[in-house]
C-alpha cells in the first residue's frame, strides 16, 4: 500500500485545535474513532454509537474488531497485524454489526499516528457504509450475467439455425445441379452428334450455337456444384503420384481452343530442377490451372500468357511448388482486388456483361488450394494484365 500522510502529535496540534477536530468528525457521516496502539477505542463520534447502539462505557476499551462479521474477521485480524507491524495504513471492505445485529459493508481506513523516535502511539479511523453500492453493483452483476447468458443463448440457437439452413441450401443446390448435369450430358452429345452431321449451312450454324450454350451452361452448373460441395466441406483431398509435364501439357490443352482463336501466345517454363514426379492431388490442382488459364485467356485480347511453375522452398522431400500465370489482359481494378476470391466477385458490370461467367470460379480455386494446404494470391493493375499465383506443399515421389 502506498504510504499515506504521516500524522504526528506536531501536526496535529499545529493544524488545529482538538475541540474543532472532534467538532468535524461529529459532523462527518462516517464512523470516526481513535484507538491506542492495540486498536482499542479510546474516542468515537456520534455516528458510531448511533451505528452499534453502544454507549461509553460498552465502547470503552472495547477492540473494534469485535464489530467485524465473524466471516471477514480473519482477513481483517491479518491486514490489521501487517499495518500494526509495517506501519502503513490500514484498509480493508468488511461487514460490521449494526445495533439490530444487521451487518452492513464498510470501507475501512485507519492512520497510524507515531511518536518521535516513530513507533505508533494510536490510530485514527474511518468507517464508510458502502452497502448501497455494493448492492448495487452485485445486482448489476446479476442483470450483466443474465443478460450476457441470454444473449449467448439466443445467439447459439442463431448460429445452429444458420448452420441447419445454410446445410440446406448447400445440400439443395448440389441436388439440382446434379440433376440438371444428366439432361444437359444429353443436349451436349446430341447436339454434338448433330455438328458432326452433313447439315444444311443454316442448321449447322444452330446447331453449333446449341452446343456452345450447352457448354457454357453445363460449365455453370459444374461451377455450382463443386462451389457446394466445397462450402459443406465435401471433397477430400485425394493424393497419387503425378507427372508435372503431364499434368501442364492437359492444363494448356484444355485451354487451346480459345487461346488459339484469341490467337494469343503461351508460354510454358517449368522450372527444370523440379522433380517430375510428385504427389498430390492432381486434379484439384489441374482444375485450378485450367480455372486461372481460362481467366487469363478469357480476359485478354492480345498478348502473352506466360506460366511459370518452380520451386519456392525446399526441405528434403517436400516441396513448396509456385505456379504462376501472367497476362497481358485488362487488369484488376484496386478496389474489387482485395474481394476478388470471394464467390461471385466479378468485376464492373460492363466487363461481366462483355465476358459472361458467374464469379464462383476463382473462390472455387482458393477452396482447393486451401483444403490441399497451399496458398493463392494475385498482383494486378487495372489496364496492364494480371499475375496470379498459387502454391502449394508437394512430395516428390519415390
Ligand atoms: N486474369 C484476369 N484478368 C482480369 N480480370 C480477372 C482475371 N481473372 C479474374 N478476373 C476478374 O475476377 C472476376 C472473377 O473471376 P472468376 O471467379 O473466375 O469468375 P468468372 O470468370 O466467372 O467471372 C472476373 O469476373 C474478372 O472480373
Ligand atoms: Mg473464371
């Protein structure tokens, strides 16, 4: 405890006389009292006896720690002992009788008055009723408790509600667009039967629009399946022994047509002290290529596409492998950069109108490359292309 003001007999005397001290300790509302070196009584003003419903001669000589509630007795004896033998002020909250035997809180505080040569002669004393408060606040704490009790309870029959409903629509989405891949397997084969055959010049045009649809709908419908299973935390992560220049030579197969109709050039560079043969889940990883090289075609008109893949790190075995692709397209504005991984994310309207698509496919790539522990990312600037990245934890095979 702090060490308070030190009272001696000097200043005492010196503030003021004793008849306009004991003039204001009558007046104060507060229990005011001296006791000798022991801590027995020896003056206390009128709030006291009021207080106890003592009188002089029951005060007199009486030890004022037989006011104290027998529960808060002990620590009061320890914290009085420790003031009587280090000399500093005595403060304690403890429960003190009331003359109908009511105990009530106090805040407790006394000064030890010492002689010259320093040892303590007596003690001045200060008892404050804070039953009020302590009430009070104990009932605040109550209400507090109650209130946070009930509001975590509404809130976890919310959030289970959340989680049956959003379980729902995942569970519902995934059943229609299962449902709607059998007829639109249909419609693609037929009308590809359809391309294939000796048609007039008018028919044929149809029918190659009926299949670019086809393609472009089963793509969504693809796209929102494997957003729900994803989001429901349905698709494991299956490991083999893959073959890096297989699996980049099919990534960029499956981009060909539009890179070639676009005529745009890629360009391929993996990194040649990369092990060929890994394991890892190769078709997670090709859909997530093919995902981001269908995006770098799909929003470049002319340029280059450049496709890096090399090692980032290495510790024995395993590798820290980063692909990279680069386009030369139109860029990524600031303000969707930082959202742009989050489902349905696509740029301004204009571009969307112009290029289609539904903006599930790049939170479908950050899904599989976190569910197989790696990370993506993208630097870009709207208006001079796009690099985005991702990478992954990969084993080179025995
Ligand atoms: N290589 C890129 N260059 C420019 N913008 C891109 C590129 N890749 C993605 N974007 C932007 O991010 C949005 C979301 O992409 P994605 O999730 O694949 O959805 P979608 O291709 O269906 O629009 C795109 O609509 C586009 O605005
Ligand atoms: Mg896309």
């Amino acid at each position: 405890m702090a060490p308070g003001p030190e009272l001696n007999d000097t200043t005492l005397r010196l503030t003021a006389p004793d008849s306009q001290l004991r003039l204001l300790a009558e007046a104060i509302p507060q229990m005011v009292y001296t006791a000798d070196a022991q801590g027995n009584l020896i003056y206390a003003n009128k709030r006291w006896y009021e207080y106890t419903g003592s009188n002089y001669d029951q005060t007199r000589n009486l030890h004022w720690l037989r006011s104290v509630h027998p529960d808060d007795a002990e620590t009061t004896r320890l914290t009085w002992q420790r003031s009587v033998q280090t000399g500093e002020i005595y403060e304690i909250s403890h429960r003190l009788r009331r003359a109908d035997d009511v105990f009530r809180w106090h805040l407790t505080r006394a000064l030890p008055l010492k002689n010259a040569s320093g040892e303590i002669t007596s003690w001045f004393g200060t008892s404050t009723d804070i039953e009020d408060q302590r009430q009070a606040s104990e009932r605040m704490k109550v209400l507090l408790e109650s209130s946070v009790q009930e509001r975590t309870e509404a809130l976890e029959i919310a959030r289970d509600e959340a989680v049956r409903a959003s379980a729902l629509k995942s569970q519902f989405v995934q059943n229609i667009s299962h449902e709607i891949r059998t007829p639109m397997s249909g419609i693609l084969g037929m009308s590809e039967l359809l391309s294939d055959m000796d048609l007039p010049p008018e028919a044929r045009e149809m029918s190659n629009h009926i299949l670019i649809a086809a393609g472009t709908l089963m793509g969504i419908v693809n796209d929102l399946l494997d957003f729900s299973k994803l989001e429901a935390n349905k698709v494991p992560v299956q490991k083999s022994k893959f073959s890096l220049s297989e699996l980049m030579e099919n990534a960029i197969l499956s981009v060909s047509s539009i890179v070639t109709k676009k005529s745009l050039n890629l360009e391929v560079d993996v990194q040649k002290d990369l092990p060929d043969g890994l394991v890892g889940d190769e078709k997670k990883i090709r859909q997530v290529l093919v995902n981001l090289l269908n995006n770098a075609a799909k929003f470049t008109e002319s340029g280059d596409i450049k496709v890096v893949v090399k090692e980032q790190a290495r510790t024995g075995d395993w590798y820290s492998v980063r692909f990279e692709i680069t386009d030369q397209g139109i860029g990524i504005s600031e303000e969707i950069l930082p959202k742009l991984f989050e489902p349905f994310v696509q740029a301004d309207g204009s571009i969307t109108r112009r290029y289609g698509g539904t903006g599930l496919g790049l939170s479908i790539c950050r899904k599989l490359v976190t569910v197989m522990s790696g990370e993506i990312g993208v630097e870009s600037k709207s208006g001079s292309g796009s690099t985005f990245w991702f990478m992954l934890p990969l084993e080179a095979s025995k």
